[in-house]
C-alpha cells in the first residue's frame, strides 16, 4: 500500500501565479513530429511547415469581367456619339490560351477568368459594348475611353511568387484551404495530432450510462474533457474512471504515460483524505512542477513529470476542470502543435452585470460575449461561478479575468477577458 502524502504537507503548498504555471508547462513541451494528409483531410489541422507561394498568383493575367480585350489607346477618343470600332480577332473563354496578339485597332472577346491576350491592356464590360458582323468579320464598337489596367490582375497581383503565405502552426480553415489549393497543395504536412488520455478519479463517480446511486455522481468531467481536447485539435484517449485508491490510480497513470504525449486527471488534488492524485505526484521518480496556482477556481491544479511525460492533474470541480483545462492545456496542445501563440487571445470588454464580491484571489469567471447597439463588447457572466457548477460552463465563449479587488465592480467597468471559443 502507497503511503499517502501528510495532511500537514498537503496544506503547505506554495502558490504560483497562472503565468508562471502556463511558463512552466511550456518548458517542458515540444512541437511534436509531421505526417502528410490530403488538403481535405487537413481541415482543422495545424501546418507543420510554412506555405511559401511556388509560383505568382493569378499565375497569368486574368480578365475580372466579361467583355472585350482592347488596347486603351485605341479608345483615346472613343465618346458616346463617336465611338472607337474594333475588329474582333478571337474568343477567349477561361481555360483558353490567346492565339493572337492585339495590334493597334483589335480587340479579343474575353470572359471573366479568361486569359487577356498580348499586346491587350484592359478589358471592357460588355455592357459597355455594341457588336457589329460586316463582310464575315466581327467588330466591337466601344463610346468611351478606359485607364490602362482596367478589369485586369496583373500576373502576382494577389500573391507574389516566394511569398510567405501561412505561417508554421497555422490551422487549417476555409481561407487556408483555399490558398494551399490554390498553390498546388495535394498532400499538406501537418502536425501530428497530441495523443491526450484523460483519467477521471473519484470512488463517487459513476458511468454515464449507470443509473444514480447514493452519494453517487456520473463522471462529467471526462466527456467535457475528451469534447475540449478534440475542439484543441488533440485526440482524446479514455481511460476511464479510478476509485479514490492511490495504488490503483498510480498503476493506471504509469501504464497510460506510455501511449500518450500528455496525461489529464481530474479530481484527487486538494488537501482531502482521498485525493489520490497528491500521493502519486509525490512519487520519488514524479518530479511536481507546481501544486497550487494563486486563481480561483483551480487553485489545487497541479502539474508533473515522469520521465519525460506531462501529466497535468486539474481540479475536479468540474467549472474549476473547464478552466484548467483553457489556461494550462490549451497552451500545452498548442505548443505541440506548433501554434507561435499558445494562450487565449484576450481583449477588454464591459463587465456585463455587478460583481459585488471581495476578491482575494484572481479569478476567471465562465461568460458569453455580446456586443450592443453601440458597438460595445460586453462579456457577461453565464451565471454562478462557484468551481463546483457545470451548467454555468455551457455557452461560456470567454473568460472575465477580475484580478483581486478590495471592492466589487459595477456593471460596465473596463475587464480583461479571455476569448475561449476558436
Ligand atoms: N479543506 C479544503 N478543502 C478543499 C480545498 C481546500 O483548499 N481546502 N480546496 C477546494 C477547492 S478550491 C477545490 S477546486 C476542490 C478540488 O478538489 P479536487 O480536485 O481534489 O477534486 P475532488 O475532491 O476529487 O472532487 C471535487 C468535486 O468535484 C467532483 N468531481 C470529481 N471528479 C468529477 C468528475 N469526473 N465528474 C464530475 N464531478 C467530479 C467531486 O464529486 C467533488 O464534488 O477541493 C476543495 N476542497
Ligand atoms: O480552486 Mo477551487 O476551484 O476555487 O473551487
Ligand atoms: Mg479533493
């Protein structure tokens, strides 16, 4: 039987403050290896490599409208009621390379995306345009000048060839898509996914699919963990769930370091009788990096080594677990996935109702944001923010950071908010 840690001991932790504990985790993380997977598979992936353009974009120059290639020179004098005729030489859908040149006095029908023919240095909308067949040749009679350039993209215009595009860590949404297609991307290295296994502890949990029992509870904290680390772009591994008994949760936590880059528990790491967690961070060949953060809630949210493996042990409150979860494992995730920027963007917001209470401790509070008539950004509570609550954790998109106050805030008092959604 695993000795468990002395209650005196358990008490006296020493505090760090949450930027220190996210520099801490960050130490000890590195971006994990790529693999290559087709551009519709890179959907929500991080690049593991920079895009570079390999070539200019639009790779020739491109016509913006359907109408007629013409050398603005002809059109010097065109006017309404003396308009400029042209003889037509060709067609020119998109996909058609141009067969001729313009020389002084042609033009060429061309359509949006057509390729504009040499010796051509704008196109005119068709609108702008009356049509004429005499002596089986086609003309084009056009009553206006036009500025050379008009309704054309230059070769590079978009994206000059070397270019760099997307940075490293960048993920893949529509826009990214889009320009990896566009250069040719088939097959996009991205980072490989963090294998993340999540181990709930706590002899009062139950399965999700068990009926309640005395002092009983289902296991929330798990699913709520897997949903998180899939939303970061990591794969969960379920572990499932261990009775507050520190030799098997201990056995359970070394066979998972095995398989995974980062282990998760949740639960066992206050100063209680049961909290098993506290025992096994105390391991002689676990080396802790921290066991209390100066925050509320998830003030007991611990971290350590073994061998080269994180496991980052959060609270099992499971409003305390949410925002472990965004403030030390979001960065660790990124950090593996090579995101330059690893924590939450934060903004300031309107404080959106009274926060009437002293505050010893900086605090993180689970909201939503909104933004009012005005084009204020408001960011309001979801409800109560006891640690222990996980209905305040649905439709949280942010997290207000009130830092610790002698006195309440008024509703619309400037806060510094976290922006938690992606
Ligand atoms: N004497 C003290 N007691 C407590 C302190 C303290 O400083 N002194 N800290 C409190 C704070 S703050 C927090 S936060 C919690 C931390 O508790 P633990 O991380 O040790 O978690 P547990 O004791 O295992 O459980 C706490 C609570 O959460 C429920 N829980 C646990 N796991 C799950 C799960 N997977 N799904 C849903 N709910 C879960 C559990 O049933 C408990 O109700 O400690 C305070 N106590
Ligand atoms: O640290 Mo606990 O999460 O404040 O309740
Ligand atoms: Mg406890």
């Amino acid at each position: 039987m695993m000795q468990q840690a002395d209650n005196v001991e358990r008490y006296r932790r020493k505090a760090v403050q949450p930027e220190e504990a996210q520099q801490t985790i960050l130490n000890h993380i590195r971006a994990l290896d790529a693999e290559n997977v087709t551009l519709y598979e890179a959907w929500g992936r991080s690049l593991a490599e920079p895009l570079i353009a390999p070539h200019p974009f639009p790779p020739f120059r491109r016509s913006g409208m359907d109408g007629y290639a013409v050398r603005t020179a002809d059109l010097a004098e065109a006017a309404p009621g003396r308009p400029a005729e042209l003889v037509v030489l060709e067609h020119l859908p998109g996909g058609t390379e141009p067969k001729r040149s313009l020389g002084p006095g042609q033009a060429s029908r061309i359509m949006t995306g057509g390729m504009v023919p040499e010796g051509a240095d704008a196109v005119v909308m068709l609108e702008m345009t009356e049509t004429d067949e005499r002596d089986g040749l086609s003309f084009v009679r056009i009553g206006k000048a036009v500025p050379p350039g008009a309704n054309i993209s230059e070769i590079g215009s978009e994206i000059r060839e070397g270019e760099r595009l997307l940075p490293a860590g960048r993920q893949v949404e529509a826009g990214e898509s889009a320009v990896l297609a566009a250069c040719g991307c088939a097959r996009v290295a991205v980072a490989r996914r963090p294998r993340v296994a999540i181990l709930s502890t706590g002899s009062e949990l139950l399965e999700v699919d068990e009926p309640l029992a005395p002092a009983k509870i289902r296991n929330s904290n798990a699913p709520m963990l897997a949903a998180l680390i899939r939303e970061f772009g990591a794969e969960p591994t379920l572990l499932g769930k261990v009775p507050d008994d520190p030799e098997a949760a201990g056995k359970l936590v070394r066979q998972a370091l095995a398989d995974c880059d980062l282990l998760l528990t949740s639960g066992g790491v206050s100063v209680g009788d049961y909290d098993v967690m506290v025992d096994i961070l105390a391991q002689p060949d676990v080396k802790l990096l921290f066991n209390k953060i100066a925050m509320r809630p998830g003030s007991p949210t611990s971290a350590a080594l073994l061998g080269d493996k994180l496991i980052l042990a959060l609270s099992g409150n499971p409003g305390a677990c949410f925002v472990g979860f965004h403030l030390f494992v979001v960065p660790a995730l990124r950090r593996m996935l090579g995101v330059q920027r690893p924590t939450h963007p934060q903004f300031t917001a309107r404080l959106g109702e009274d926060f009437p209470k002293v505050n010893a401790y900086r605090r993180y509070i689970r909201a939503f944001t909104s933004v009012s008539g005005d084009g204020q950004v408001w960011a309001t509570p979801t409800g109560d923010d006891k640690s222990s609550l996980m209905t305040t954790i649905v439709g949280a998109d942010c997290l207000i950071e009130i830092p610790p106050i002698k006195e309440g805030l008024r509703r619309g008092h400037p806060v510094k908010v976290w922006k938690i959604g992606q």
